[in-house]
C-alpha cells in the first residue's frame, strides 16, 4: 500500500507514495519528463496533474498525478521539484484553493489506515489541524465488559469461490464486482478465515478493505467531512464503522455527555433487539475510529449503513459498514442520514447545514 506524506531527510527529494516499479531515486527524472523525454522511455514518467498542496511541519509539498498511474500512486515533491512544470505548476496556483493548516500530524494520524489506497487531506477553511484526543483504528476495540465474539462452528469447504449453495451465506449479497445487491434491512454475511474459499471467494468484500480513493477536507459550517476523489458506483462498499464496543450502561451516560456538546458518534449494535427494548452494546467512534469517524449527516444522503458478518454469527455484536446509495461523482462530499428511522423528537437538535433540497434543517439526538 502506498505510504502517506511523511518529511524525509536524506538527500533525496521529498517523495513518497512514488509508483512501486519506479525507484524514488529517479523522481526527479518522473518530474522533469512532463514535457520530455529522457534515457530509457521505460523510466520517463509524464506529470499529469498537481492535485493538491499542504503544508508539513513548515514545508511546502504539493502532489502528483502521474499520466498511466493510479491515484493510488501519487507523488509528494517540493516546489524545486517543478522546476520543468511550470506550466502545470502555474495553472494549479492560479486556480486552487489555499491549504492554510499544518496537516502533518493529521497525515501521521491516518498513515495507521490500512484501507487500500491513502487518504489526502485539506483545509481551506481555516487553521485548524490534526484532531485532538483521537486514535485511527482499523477494526473495533472491545471494553473489558463486553464479551469477544466466537468463530463459528461451521464453515464451508467450497471450491468454487463460493458461487453456489454456500453454506455460510443465505442468499447473494453481492455481484462478481463486489457491488452490493440487496436491501438495506437484509443483514450481510460473509465466508470467514476458517473457510476453505480463497480470497476471490464471491462473498469476501468488507473483509478485503474499501478500495475508493478519499479525501479528509475542512468544511466551512460542519467541521471535517469526506468526500471522493473517483467516481464511485451505486452499492460500493465506502468503509466499516469502528469505535469502542461499550454496553448500553456506557453508552446511556457517553450519550448524555455527547448530547449536552451537541455531537453524537454512537451507533447501536440494535439488530437482535425487539422494538422497545434497550439495545445491548453500541459503538462509540468518538475518540477512536477510522476515516468513518469524519462522514457528515445529510438529508439526502448518497450511503447508507448496513449490518454485516465475518468472523462470527452473534447478532449482538454485528459490524456496521457504509454502502453508496446512489453514483458519487468526484469531490463530492460522503453522507449518510443520521436520523433515518427517527420521529423528529430527541434530546436536542443542532442546525443542519446539508443543504440538500429536502433538508430538516435540524439533526435530532
């Protein structure tokens, strides 16, 4: 997985997350061949883009969208490194907006995410960084409470990817893209490691990682938001909810303490629990979790979150994951409803600033 910004101080120039088949030692040779040719062409790699600039302990480094390489490889130089695209260079800072935080720490923070491509950062807005009092986490953490849940008993012997009758799932969750293809009620199930399948087993997706490019970005009225930079597909799988598992005593007092700040990052594990009755454990995402942790609430939304299985078949303490509702295009903002099933009365509201055409404009919690 490519690695995210980070200052180096060898001799090299500031680079990272370089294509894997091109040593970092010829970056600079990547750059100067914007418009050239140089040596062998199997070494001589076109800038195509500066997507994005960002101040790092003082230093400012902008990145790189090479022509025939995936976002997933982009390049972070110095601006002595664009000497041979100024063209590039000029046209990006005649027309973008201005970084005006120090995000180094935050790219420190999520360099921990073990999602398939690295998430970019910006602000623009104002001079606030890396959140504090916050750990990235890839899976969930449990409280010494709450019970660890168990593998399963059975697990299948397939050897067929899993394309027929397997006997860990109850239906298709997914097409041959890993796009999801049933209702939101219908829980997900998934093979898990026991299972004699390999990794191109049909029902693998959440446990592969999310494989969408995203951007952290300051948002002027609603703090840190996400959006894409690809274009996404209806039913892709965007990323898991992780937190602390606590039980409903915890969470009744985290809630109030939320409540009173006018935040919320608690979700109930509520998919065993009858109507009325007081959901057992919930995830709270506020001081850990992953890129999740940053989705904003909308009226319209474009994800939806779902119940999923993996490991284990306990329904108490199901994972949560978002899907996309809808085709996101790119720099388009990431959002899911955080009142979907709700009557309108809670404990408190704070003003909603989604501006989507069917907005509530209040959040109840």
């Amino acid at each position: 997985m490519p690695s995210q910004p980070v200052l180096d101080s060898r001799s090299v120039p500031l680079v990272v997350a370089a294509p894997k088949r091109i040593p970092l030692r010829k970056s600079r040779q990547r750059i100067a061949a914007e418009k050239s040719s140089l040596g062998d062409s199997d070494n001589v790699y076109e800038v195509e883009a500066i997507l994005n600039d960002a101040n790092f302990g003082g230093v400012h480094l902008f990145e790189l969208k090479w022509k025939g390489v995936s976002l997933a490889e982009t390049t972070w130089v110095t601006r002595s490194d664009l000497e041979n695209c100024k063209e590039l260079y000029e046209n990006y800072m005649r027309n973008r907006p201005v970084n005006t935080a120090d995000l180094r720490k935050f790219y420190v923070l999520v360099s921990e995410a073990q999602s398939t491509q690295p998430i970019v950062i910006s602000n623009t807005v104002d001079k606030v960084g890396c959140p504090e009092n916050f750990t990235y986490i890839n899976e969930n953490i449990y409280s010494e409470d709450i019970p660890r849940p168990c593998t399963p008993v059975c697990f299948c012997s397939c050897t067929d990817n899993c394309v027929n009758d397997c006997e860990c799932v109850e239906e298709r969750y997914y097409d041959n893209e890993g796009i999801v293809i049933t209702g939101r009620t219908v829980p997900l199930m998934e093979c898990g490691p026991k299972c004699a399948c390999n990794e191109d087993c049909v029902t693998r997706v959440i446990q592969k990682g999310s494989n969408v490019n995203l951007e952290i970005f300051r948002t002027k009225h609603k703090g840190w938001g996400v959006r894409s930079r690809q274009h996404i597909k209806k039913g892709t799988f965007i990323a898991e909810y992780v937190g602390e598992v606590i039980s409903s005593e915890d969470a009744d007092r985290r809630g109030v303490e939320d409540t009173a700040a006018g935040l919320t990052y608690l979700f109930d594990l509520d998919m065993n629990t009858p109507v009325g009755a007081i959901t057992e454990y919930s995830i709270d995402a506020k001081t850990h979790g992953n890129v999740s942790h940053f989705f904003n609430h909308s009226c319209g939304p474009n994800m939806e979150i779902r119940q999923v299985f993996v490991e284990h078949r306990d329904p108490r303490l199901h994972r949560l994951v978002f899907f996309t509702t809808k085709d996101v295009e790119p720099k388009e903002e990431l959002v899911f409803d955080y009142n979907l099933s709700s009557d309108g009365i809670g404990k408190a509201t704070i003003q909603c600033f989604c501006g989507s055409d069917n907005c509530r404009k209040v959040i109840v919690f």
